[in-house]
C-alpha cells in the first residue's frame, strides 16, 4: 500500500514504538490519529501539524475503542492503516522468593497486548470494510480496502528471564 495521501490509526502513541511509528507515517504523507491512555509528551515534533490527531483511548475497552474509530472515520473520511503498538510489560519471574507470580499482574499484560489488539483489529477491520476501492488501487492489481499492522517482538520466540506474561503475550 501507497502510504503517501492515505489515512492511519496508530495505538500506543504516545511513546515508544507507537511514537515512532506515527512519525514514520507523517513523514511519508500519511494523517495520523494517535491512540494511547497516556497524552502525547510534549516534546514530540508532530503535536500541533494539522496532520495529527490525538484521541485517549483505552485498547482493551470495546466501547473506547469504538468511539475513538468512530472519530477517527468521521474526521478524516475514512481509515486505510492501522499500526497496533499499544502494550505494557510485567518483570517478575514465574516463581520468586515471595511465591509464585502475581495471576493478576499476567492477566493484565495478555488483556492490553492480546485482547487490546483483537479489539483494535476487529474495530478498525469493520471501517476498513466501509471503505470503497479507489480506481488507481484497482489498476496496480492491489484492491485493497485497508492494512493492519500487528507488532510482536522477539519475545515470542525467545523470552527473558522474568517475561513470561510479555513472551505469552507476544507469542500470541
């Protein structure tokens, strides 16, 4: 896909690979609204350029999600990428010297990484689904109504000492 001209959603926007991300889009001539249940730090060089547009947002609430698609589609018209980023981690080892590891503190991390993207993919999947293909789509041989990027980590395959509910997580 083209990005020049077309329209994004990056979740975890805020910092880290989410930010870069975002960055990455803008410079390519893509609008960008970012997703994160943090604000934007103020520091990053795209707040204030008409291109960017930031939305609070929780990942793995349906309806906050919803909503943030739904202002999304209404302010740029339609959505064409979708970058998921939004994550956490949890440092502890599965059995430490208090015991076995905090039951909670895993759930936690698999509901954002794991739940938090499917909402996101499922939520941004049905506007995609809204989306005619545009003629110049169609005479490259790509009709593609939408991308979604889903990011993982080496994690999934070779996890730390102490990572298991980020290896979990990524695997997934």
């Amino acid at each position: 896909m083209q990005i020049q001209g077309r329209n994004a959603i990056v979740t975890g926007a805020s910092s880290g690979l989410g930010a870069a991300c975002v960055q990455i889009l803008l410079e390519r001539g893509a609008k960008v609204v970012g997703l994160d249940l943090a604000p934007p730090r103020p520091e990053l060089p795209w707040l204030g350029l008409d291109t960017y547009t930031h939305i609070l947002a929780n990942v793995v609430e349906a309806d906050s999600v919803q909503s943030a698609i739904h202002q999304a589609v209404a302010g740029l018209g339609r959505l064409d990428i979708a970058v998921c980023c939004a994550g956490v981690l949890h440092g502890e080892r599965v059995v430490g010297r208090e015991g076995p590891a905090n039951l909670d503190a895993f759930r936690r991390v698999l509901d954002i990484n794991v739940c938090g993207t499917f909402n996101v993919v499922r939520c941004t999947a049905a506007a995609m689904m809204q989306n005619s293909l545009s003629e110049a789509d169609a005479e490259r041989g790509s009709p593609e109504r939408g991308v979604i990027v889903m990011t993982s980590s080496i994690a999934a395959y070779d996890g730390q000492v102490g990572q298991a509910a980020y290896a979990a997580s990524k695997g997934a």
